[in-house]
C-alpha cells in the first residue's frame, strides 16, 4: 500500500467533492478485488493443514500428548485442540 497526494492522482471535481465529507486527513481506499484468505499467498494455511493431519495420525499411532509436544514444540491444549477438534 502507497500514500499518493489526491491532487496528483484524482481529477480536481472529485478531489472537492471528496474534501466535502474529509479534508486534510488520511484515507484508505479499499481494492475491489476480493480479498484472499489468509495463508494462501505465502502458502502457511497448506503446510499447517499438512503439520495438524500428521499430528493426528502420529496420535492414532499411539503418540502420547507429550511427546506431539516435544516434537511440533506446541502446548498441551494446541495438541488436544488438533487431535480432538474439527
């Protein structure tokens, strides 16, 4: 995101009727475009899916909360919500 000046970018009609409703402040104008859901852009939604399934089988196997803790270095309660959650 870039901060550009309204008079360099917006025709000068717009421009006043903008300053209308805000003047001398800071706006955001928001794409058009549907934002993207979290994680798909760098790819870390995947991997996390991925980590939480072999979480789950590693318990069926027979891991216990404790040693999943040491492994994927996450709490007790993070387990118990991948191994027994949605």
């Amino acid at each position: 995101m870039s901060y550009k000046n309204g008079k360099d970018i917006l025709p000068e009609e717009v421009l006043k009727k903008i300053q209308r409703y805000f003047s001398g402040g800071i706006i955001y104008i928001p794409s058009p475009e549907k934002p993207k859901e979290w994680g798909t852009k760098t790819g870390i939604k995947e991997q996390l899916r991925k980590r939480n399934c072999e979480i789950k089988a590693k318990k069926l196997q027979g891991y216990s909360i404790e040693e999943l803790m040491m492994e994927y270095h996450l709490s007790y309660d993070s387990i118990k919500r991948i191994v027994y959650g949605n």
